[in-house]
C-alpha cells in the first residue's frame, strides 16, 4: 500500500475518487484524499445504502451503510482531472461482500469460471452519440454530419478530432490499448474499440471510458450519450461483445492460457473449417436460449427496445439484432461467430457491464452444464424475412417491450439465480415502474395522430 501511495503521489495524485457502479450502469463514488489510501483498501468507504438505486439497504442500523472497498490493483491516475486516480470499488455491507453490488454480481460469476479452472475475455465495443441540446431539441453536436449513410464518414470524423483524440490519449494514459475509432452509422454517433480482458477487468474499462466521455465532451460543451435509440429514424447504439472462454488463472503469468473456444482437428491441429470448439458451441448455445432474459439487462430501458425492433432507418438498416439466432459473420444475427469467439450483438450502450456480463456467463455456463447445442446456423440476411419466414425456420425474436423482456427474466431461473434475490427484486420493481411511466406517458407521437381523428 505505501509503494501504491508512493507511486500515486508521483503522479501528482493528491485525491482518489473511490467510484462503484449502481444498477443502472451509472458511475458514483466520493473523493478522498491520498492519506486514506489504507482506509479505502482494507475497510472502503462509506455510502449511506439507501441513497444508491438498487441497493434495497434501509434506512438505518447496520445494514444501512454501504462500503466501497477499492481493489488496489485498479487505482489509476486519470489525466482528464490532474491530481485524481480513480479507484474501482466493490460493495460490502456489515463486512461481508454485498450480494446485489452488480461488481460483486460478476465476481460471482467469475468464481464459478475459476473453479473449473478457466477465466473468460470480453471485448467490449461502446457506440455513442455526441449530441447538444439546442431550444429543447436535442441534436447531433456536429451541424454539418448530414450524410444519408453516414456510416465512416471520414468528412465528420475529423471535426470531432479534438475530443476523440482527446478520449484515445486519456484511454492509452489510463492502460487501455484503443484498437480503433470510426463513425458510426447515424448522424453524431461514433464507436470506440478497446483490447479484449478478462470479463471483469473489460467492465471496469467500459466504466472508465464513459466516465472519460462524459468529462471530455462536457468540456467542449458537448454530451456524450450512451443512450441506445436517440434518433427513432437512424440505428442506435450497441455495446456488442466479443467473447472467449480461456483455460488457467486470469493473467496467467506464464503464457499458458488456452482459448477453449478455438476449435480443433481429431489430431490436435485447429480446424479453421468451423468457427467454435463444442464447448465453445455449448457456451453460445446457452447464452442464445436464455435471450429473452438476457434481453432486459441488456437492454434495460424502454428507449432500448426501439434500438431493437426490425425497423427501417435512413442507412438503409439498422444492424441491430431482432433474431434470436446466429450465424458465422452474421451482422443480422444476434450472435455472429467468428473463429474462437462470438460476438453477442444483444446489449445496448445502456446496459450495466458488470450485470449484462455476470447473466451472460451464467447462461453460457448453463449451456456447457446441459451440453446444449445450437440450432442450424443462419448464413443469410435475416433483416429482409417477414415474421411468417423466420417463423417457418424456427426463428423467434426478441422481446419487443421491456415488460416482456423483465416477465422473461423473472420466469428465468437461471438468470434470476446469478443476480441474486436482492439484485433481482430492485431491478424488477424499478425497471416495471419506468415502464409503468412510459406507458403512462402521452406523447406528441400520439397526439399528431389521434387528436383530431375520430
Ligand atoms: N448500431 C448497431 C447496434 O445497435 C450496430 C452496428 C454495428 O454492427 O457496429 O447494435
Ligand atoms: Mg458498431
């Protein structure tokens, strides 16, 4: 501890931002300063339990404090707040781990991997919209990003050059290795790929780099939104992973971590003819039968469900999955296999890392346990069959409403398992109350079209 508050002071650090992640996916946390480093270590730092959504703490006794426990080996100095390290945190209620902290969610899941001797990698990839809000209206911050398929558009990239260079310098600063940065298929929205982690560690990435966007665009005077539908007539945003399933310890020291999703030959050469190992087949065939469930912490809010609908938008298509189904390099399934991995299309940009996450593996993991296998791969584009022709090849689509994705989960044993009473009983009783409200909601959609109809 004192070489970790040696090296923090170092770097200029005089304050740690003790930061955790409630259930909404949404950064919080208090400043301490450097001195406390041991504090914050060994007991955390307090919260009062209530005040965090999702918790279900009450409001007095000693049940009624949450501590943010940081995890040293996170403690990182963050160039966009000079003197602050951020330090990530795990809860903890009457000194035992909190179950319905959505970091110790995950870390539930992870302990489960390691005890059959194997760690899993995500590859996270966040699109986001740059917006500003102009006389109530809210718009894509750059005028001038117009094109009809706006996908790569090397015309509006550069104008946004000063913040997305910005966003790369101070993800590189912080240990992320940015693979890549392009426009993204609507008007104002951009996508930052970052080097593939242990599941855990590729959480904790995805909070930084939106903690990181909000500070850089808020400084140009812009909003960063991971909002996943913004604009109802262009694509909106995932949060796609990529995914692996690895022998050994996580940073196994000696290099003798194996991807177990590679698939191989009778005589142990790999067989690039197919894209998965069986395991590897198991794995994503349980994550595929546990969609619905999935679905509402994937996509947890009732905007999300308008990403997911098989609409049309200005591109032409809007890459979003709506077929439960997958496919080798399949943009138009939910799970598109690639050699060793798949890519799960499912989650949007508001879903929580840590619990997406956690109910992934548990459906993966239920996959290897009932030695599922996958339905028949889908190798053409879904996006232009009707609901008779995916029906006709046993196709199902995702739920098209958060209340029917939130009853998916709730009839799911073994999604509600792995979230863990407490977790499920807030995520239900608040997800159904922000459909209640949208339900109730009348808005001006409904009244363009009915006020003087009938
Ligand atoms: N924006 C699309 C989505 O909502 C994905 C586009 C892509 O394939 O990168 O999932
Ligand atoms: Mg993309």
């Amino acid at each position: 501890m004192k070489d970790l508050r040696e090296r923090l002071a170092a770097k200029g650090v005089h304050t740690l931002i003790a930061q955790f992640t409630d259930i909404h996916g949404v950064a919080r946390g208090k400043y301490l300063p450097l001195a406390h480093l041991d504090d914050l270590l060994t007991e955390g730092a307090g919260f009062s339990g209530p005040s965090i959504d999702g918790t279900g703490l009450p409001r007095c006794g000693p049940r009624s404090e949450y501590w943010a426990r940081g995890a040293a080996s996170t403690a990182t100095a963050l160039p966009w707040l000079p003197g602050y390290a951020r330090v990530v945190c795990d809860g903890f209620v009457a000194g035992e781990p909190f179950d319905a902290c959505p970091r110790q969610v995950l870390r539930r899941q992870v302990a489960r991997l390691a005890a059959k001797g194997w760690h899993l990698r995500t590859g996270i990839e966040p699109e986001f919209f740059l917006l500003k809000r102009v006389d109530g209206r809210w718009l894509p911050a750059d005028d001038l990003d117009r094109l009809g398929k706006p996908s790569y558009d090397l015309k509006s990239l550069p104008r946004q050059r000063a913040y997305l260079q910005g966003l790369q310098q101070a993800l590189e600063a912080c240990g992320l290795d940015v693979l890549q940065i392009d426009h993204e298929d609507a008007h104002g929205q951009y996508e930052v790929n970052f080097g593939f982690d242990d599941v855990l560690a590729s959480a904790d990435h995805l909070m930084l780099f939106k903690q990181a966007g909000h500070a850089l665009a808020e400084a140009q005077g812009m909003v960063f939104s991971m909002m996943p539908k913004p604009f109802a007539d262009q694509p909106g945003s995932g949060m796609h992973m990529h995914v692996s399933l690895w022998s050994g310890a996580v940073h196994d020291s000696r290099g003798n971590s194996r991807n177990l999703f590679v698939p191989h030959r009778a005589d142990g050469s790999v067989d690039h003819a197919v894209q998965l190992s069986p395991l590897g087949r198991q794995f994503a065939a349980g994550v595929l039968s546990h969609s619905p469930a999935l679905c509402a912490l994937a996509a947890p809010t009732v905007n999300g469900y308008k990403r997911l609908k098989a609409s049309g938008s200005i591109s032409g298509s809007h890459w979003a999955p709506a077929c439960i189904t997958h496919g080798p390099n399949n943009r138009t399934a939910l799970l598109r296999t690639l050699h060793g991995r798949f890519e799960w299309r499912l989650p949007d940009s508001s879903a929580n890392p840590y619990l997406v996450s956690a109910a992934m593996v548990a459906a993966g993991l239920d996959g290897i346990e009932r030695q599922l296998e996958l339905p028949a791969a889908a190798d053409d584009d879904l996006a232009v069959l009707d609901a008779a022709q995916l029906h006709a090849r046993g196709i199902a689509l995702l739920p098209q409403f958060l209340d029917v994705a939130l009853d998916a989960l709730a009839d799911d044993a073994v999604i509600c398992s792995a979230l863990g009473e407490t977790l499920l009983a807030q995520f239900l009783a608040l997800k159904r109350a922000e459909h209640g409200a949208h339900a109730r909601h009348v808005s001006d959609w409904e009244l363009t079209r009915y006020a003087a109809m009938f």
